[in-house]
C-alpha cells in the first residue's frame, strides 16, 4: 500500500472518529454537521428514518438522535474496513431503554428493557468531508428484547446476536433446530 493511499485512509478513519465523537460525546449536532458535506444524507435503512439534505439532517439529529441516547449506552467496535472513499464499521450496541429513541423503534414508549444488537455502518466521504451514512440492523430482535413481539416461535434471534460478534462463542443454528423439536 502507497503511503498517499495509507494517508487518505488515516485521514477518512480520523474524519468519522471525529464525526462519532461530536455525536456520541459531545452530543452535538453542529459539531456532526461540520464533519459532513454541503448536502448530506444520513440512512437509518431498518426504520427508514435520517435526513437529506443539511436542514433536514440537522432536524433529525438535534430532535431524533443526539437527544434520544440513553445514558447508558455502549458502543463497543467489531471491526472496521477502509476501502475507496468509504469506512464500514461493524458494531454492538447495548443500551437500556429508558427513554423513547425515534432512531431505534420510534414511537415507542420506555419498555425498561436491556438491548443488544449487531449494527454495521457504511461511510461515503468526498474528498475531506463526509457525504452519507446508511446503517443497518435487524429490528426484529431490537422488537424481541423490547418486549414487542408476542410470538417467540419467530426465527429472531435476541442479544445473542450481538454477544456472538463480540466473543463468537454462541451455539449457532438455535432457530433451526427449534423448528425441528
């Protein structure tokens, strides 16, 4: 690898752990924004919520995300894989849900209960800037641990899920053999 090609890489890698440090941290919505380009999009695709454009995503963040982390939320990084003007991170958050969060089921109230999930997030800069971000998750067993989905013979899996991409350890095939009892 080409120590411009390593720089470039450096320098998007520091730009988005800026960028998760004006959110997670600072909380800060202005901070985010100055991290990304002129129009902006940010996808939530498993709920379709975000934002497009500067207005809009500024909106999202300041009344949908920043305000709705519950205090005490974990993000804990998997793994993460730079490419051509893009960053993809694989994450586990954790999170008791104590307060309503639009980004994650929104419109629901606090259910009081513990979540785990698996998220991957991919990152699309342009030049020094950050252009977009889809995440992506299953909310099928965000539902389950909320207390959401009545019938637990569904093939979802629950936190495991996420406890398995953090030690890989978890026996897997559980919901197939389920179906076969």
């Amino acid at each position: 690898m080409s120590d411009s090609v390593m720089a470039a890489d450096k320098a998007m890698t520091g730009l988005w752990d800026k960028h998760l440090e004006a959110e997670f941290a600072h909380k800060s919505p202005d901070a985010a924004m100055s991290t990304m380009t002129s129009n902006p999009r940010v996808t939530i695709v498993p709920i379709m919520v975000g934002g497009r454009g500067p207005e809009e995503l500024k909106n999202f963040y300041a009344r949908h995300f920043l305000n709705q982390l519950p205090p005490d939320l974990e993000v804990t990084s998997v793994s993460r894989t730079v490419g051509a003007s893009r960053v993809v991170d694989e994450l586990v958050i954790k999170f008791t849900h104590t307060m309503q969060m639009d980004w994650v089921l929104p419109g629901v109230p606090p259910t009081g209960k513990r979540i785990e999930f698996p998220m991957v997030v991919v990152v699309y800069t342009e030049g020094d800037q950050i252009a977009a971000e889809n995440l992506y998750w299953d909310t099928a067993t965000i539902l389950l641990q909320a207390g959401l989905l009545p019938d637990t013979k569904l093939p979802v899996p629950g936190a495991e899920s996420a406890r398995n991409m953090l030690s890989h350890t978890a026996p897997l095939n559980e919901l197939i053999k389920r179906t076969q009892r």
